[in-house]
C-alpha cells in the first residue's frame, strides 16, 4: 500500500477519500460504496473490512455536504422553539431529539422569542441549508414550506403543515370537574400570556365547559399573564396582586406548572396553605410537579409522547407518506396529587391570612 503521512486526532492534515483508496490500491468508487454503505454492490466483506479499518486508523472524515448532494438527502431536521428552557419545551424536545437519534437524523435548534421576523427569517436559513423538514414548537407558522412542516400546538389551519395538539376541551373538562366535586364554586383563573399558542384555545374551552357546570368565572378573578418567562417567577407576582385585592377564591387554576410553582410560593408568603386554603391545579406535568411540596395535582400533557409523534410523522412524509390533513389530537390525562383538597363545609372563601 502506498504509504502516506500519518494521520490521527489532532494532526491538521486531512485524508481524502482518493487518498484513502490510493492508501488501500482500490478505486475511489469501491472505497465510496462501502463507507456510504451503498445497497446492491457485490464487495467481498473481507475488503468491506480493510476499508472501514484503514478509514478508522487514517482518521478519514467523510464529506456530509458531497455526501447528501449525491444522495440528495441531508439527513438533517430544522426545529422552530420560542426559548430554551426548562419545562414544557424541554421535554417535547427531548421526544423529538430521542426519535430522530433513532433514525440517525442530525436536528438544528433556532429560538426566536416568539418574534414573527425571527420566525420567518429562521424558516427561510433552515430551509436553504438543506433541512428535510421543520418542526415548529408553540410557534407561530403562517404559511407552507417546500419541506413537510409539523407544528406542535399549532392551531391554525394551513394547507402542508400538520398540527399535533392536545384536546384541550378535555383538559378543560377534566380541570373543572375535579375541583367541581370538591366543592369549589370560587375559583381564581389564570391565563396564558397572548403570543404563546395554547393560550386562547385553552382559555375558551375553559369558560364554555364552566359554562356547562353553571360556574360563573369572575373577571376580577381571572389574571392575566405577559411576560415571557419560563421560570416559577411567572406565577408569583400576579397572585400577590390578587391577593392584595383581597378577593375571596377557594381555587386556583394555572396555566401552567411553571406558573404554580411560583403561586403556592405567592400564597405561602401571605401566610396561605396549599391545599388546606386553596386548591391549585396546574397543566402540563412536567418533571418537577410530582416533587414540589405539595406535589401539583395537574393536567398531564404527554409532553415526550408529543415530539415523538412530531417527528415520527415528519420522518414518515419524508420517506413518502402524505402528511395527514386534519390535526393531529392527543388526549390529556388528570393526575390528582397533594395540591387539591375537598372544601371543608364551613368555608365560604379563603380564609383570612394568618
């Protein structure tokens, strides 16, 4: 074999593929076939096996831009999420990551703070570098792609993008009835700050499910969040707030966990107990809501389930599946843990802080 400078890890020097096949005396082509694992080419496996040696000892990196021109395939996903934080887009991110990992999928991330240039802008970069399709999470996409495009939470209806959303006129229904047979008529409400996409939707199923159970939803109970924010800090100042105005609840329901978090904490300090005062629910069950103190009674999103879905139907137009037409609905789950109690008899509304 024809010898060539030593290359390792850390050597600046770069193996070609012509070298490499040089290296071995074979033909660049044969070399190709067996790194590129080519179906339908008869190489006998002990020369498969001195290739991927060679290529391993040499350090020979293969070219993934001439790779995927060849191919016409990047092997490559661009991801559309508001803010990198803990929580809800977490865990879809996790769902999704752990099923293109599967498929051997590669997956660029973009964040743009729910600003709408941002969303566009990034839309267009991910798609000229050669992304096979796009997932936008609680982002706003308003129009189709030339790649298959899944939104998760997406609620509008767009011809080429497939939304994967929750039933949240259950989440609605499974929210109220819970602290309906508990006794709570007064119930605080929080909603969802404007720009996140499961805000209007869940707030009206909200209202018509209260509706149907005859609770009235007073509007100098109902808070309103926005700022954007994926930290407990969410839920603490607008309790205190409420508080301050002295209005009578035995119930709160939260738009989220993250925002609990930060509730039982504002109630805490003004001297309040959960659940012994009032009853919180949250949405979402992520992680740390069986292990707050109280754990968070809440609606359980299959959040990891959720990116799974996203990606394996994305990965399935890609290989020449249509995308389906209507939503996609998945079906929330009540999970009843420490933060919800029945209202003692004598109770008209939450007791005076001690």
């Amino acid at each position: 074999m024809k010898q060539i400078p030593e290359s390792r890890p850390g050597n600046s020097q770069k193996v070609s593929l012509k070298t490499l096949a040089a290296h071995l005396g074979l033909d660049p082509g044969t070399v190709s076939v067996v790194l590129n694992e080519v179906p339908g080419r008869s190489i006998p496996e002990k020369t498969r096996e001195r290739i991927r040696l060679a290529a391993k000892e040499l350090n020979y990196q293969p070219s993934l831009l001439a790779r995927s021109l060849r191919i016409r395939k990047t092997m490559s996903i661009g991801i559309l999420v508001p803010v990198l934080g803990e929580g809800y887009h977490t865990e879809i991110l996790t769902g999704i990551g752990n099923e293109l990992i599967k498929h051997n999928y590669f997956y660029f991330i973009a964040h743009h703070l729910h600003r709408q240039d941002l969303i566009e802008e990034y839309q267009r970069m991910l798609v000229a570098r050669g992304v096979e399709g796009l997932i936008g999470l609680d982002t706003a996409i308003t129009h189709r792609h030339s790649v298959p495009t899944i939104a998760v939470a997406g609620h509008e209806r767009i011809e080429g993008v497939t939304n994967i959303v929750l039933d949240h006129r259950m989440a609605a229904q499974l929210t109220l009835q819970h602290l309906y047979e508990l006794g709570h008529r007064k119930i605080a409400f929080m909603r969802g700050q404007p720009f996140s996409a499961d805000s209007m939707i869940r707030w009206t199923s909200l209202v018509e499910v209260a509706r149907d159970f005859g609770l009235t939803i007073d509007p100098q109970l109902t808070i309103q969040l926005d700022r954007d924010l994926t930290s407990p800090e969410l839920g603490y100042p607008v309790i205190q707030q409420l508080l301050s105005q002295h209005r009578r609840f035995t119930a709160l329901v939260s738009f989220n966990d993250i925002a609990a978090t930060g509730a039982i904490r504002a109630l805490h300090d003004s001297g309040l107990s959960v659940p012994e005062d009032i009853s919180v629910i949250g949405f979402d069950d992520i992680r740390a809501a069986a292990f707050m103190s109280p754990s968070l009674t809440t609606i359980r999103q299959p959040l990891i389930e959720m990116g799974q879905l996203a990606a394996k139907t994305l990965l399935d137009c890609i290989r020449g599946t249509e995308l389906p037409s209507d939503d996609i609905a998945v079906q929330p789950q009540l999970v009843v843990r420490e933060s919800t109690r029945a209202l003692r008899k004598a109770t008209t509304g939450p007791p005076r802080r001690k």
